[in-house]
C-alpha cells in the first residue's frame, strides 16, 4: 500500500444542503490511517454522500486511478440529491 491521504473539499453547493455542507469545507477522508496502520472511522460526511464515495476513495487510497481523469490524484463525485446537490473534489496527497 502506498502512503497517502485523502483530503475532500466541498466545491459547490446546488439549492441547501440538509447536511450542513458548505463551499470551502475540508474533510480527511482516508480510508487507512498511516500512522496508526490501522483503519480510521468514517468521516463528518452526509452518510448518503458518503456511501456514494466510498468506493472511489477505495481505488484511491490504495493506488489505483481513473482512467478518464486527467490528474489521476484528484476525483469530483456529487451527492445523490439532484435538487440540493454537493459536489467534492477528493485530493490523494502522496507523502
């Protein structure tokens, strides 16, 4: 496993979001605590927007990419909620 952390940031806010989540907000969302080798909890995210990541913060974690991505260290994902929609740039920052 390659040592990194994800870092997620809300990047736009479509309507309101019930959550709470706002432009600017920052999340650790590593899967894999480098320090401790051990898993790490979930994070203060919308348990639906979450659900919805998880996957993709998988592949990142532990190395993987999105062929269709340009900068393979980054991903957005929005939220299920079309109406009051959140997107996230999730960010793999190599150590």
């Amino acid at each position: 496993m390659k040592p990194c952390k994800l870092v997620g940031t809300i990047i736009n806010v479509k309507g309101h979001c019930s959550a709470g989540h706002t432009v600017g907000e920052q999340h650790e969302l590593s899967l894999w605590s480098q320090d401790t080798d051990a898993a790490r909890r979930a994070p203060n995210l919308c348990a639906f927007f979450y659900d919805m990541t998880f996957p993709y913060l998988a592949v990142l974690q532990f190395g993987g990419e999105f062929p269709w991505q340009e900068n393979k260290d980054t991903f957005q994902i929005s939220c299920p909620d079309t109406t009051n929609q959140v997107t996230i740039e999730i960010k793999r920052i190599k150590k």
